[in-house]
C-alpha cells in the first residue's frame, strides 16, 4: 500500500513538471518564427493523446493488470526525457554546460 501512496504523488508531480518545462522549452527548439506552428502541432498531438489515452488505459488496466499499467505510465516520463535530450538545441546545450548544477539552476 505505501508504494501506492508514492506512485500516487510522484506520477502527478513528474506530469505537472513535464508539462510546465514543455511549454518553456520550445521557444528555444523552435525558435520565434516558427513558435505559432510548433504550438498548434502540439495541441493537436496533446488532443489525440487525450482521445486515445483513456481507452488504451483501459485496455491496459483490464488485460495485462493495474500495476504494469502503472509501470508503463511511469516509464513514459521518462521516455519524454530522452525524447527531450535528443532535441536539445545547440545553444540550450552550451547554456547546460556551464551551470554548477541542479541547485544553482534553480537560484
């Protein structure tokens, strides 16, 4: 039951991460002129995930078992990362490189 608690909060906290770091990194992806077609493209992608989320949840949870659907849901975190790592603009990267580190980003 605790692991339960801990997926319960962690999972929320990493969707709410990702989707407020999404949403501040594409201008650097994209750059200003391209910023109004990138936003569109990911609002329609954001729908279909909507649409097709809730009965693939369903398959998941009812045919293989409620805890692998967990595991999957938490594994595409962080496939999102990586996904991310791999578009990382040159000038973000450069940025990256000279911090300290995660606690000096933050200040």
């Amino acid at each position: 039951m605790p692991q339960l608690y801990v997926v319960g909060l962690v999972v929320p906290a990493l969707d709410v991460l990702f989707r407020v770091a999404y949403g501040a990194y594409l201008p650097s992806l994209v750059g200003k002129e391209a910023i109004v077609g990138a936003n569109s493209r990911l609002s329609a992608s954001a729908a279909v995930a909507e649409m097709g989320g809730f009965p693939a949840a369903g398959w998941l949870v009812r045919f293989p078992t409620a805890p692998l659907a967990v595991a999957i849901d938490a594994d595409s975190f962080w496939a999102r990362r990586w996904q991310f790592e791999a578009y990382r603009s040159p000038s973000i990267h450069r940025a990256h490189r000279r911090r300290h580190g995660f606690w000096t980003t933050l200040r």
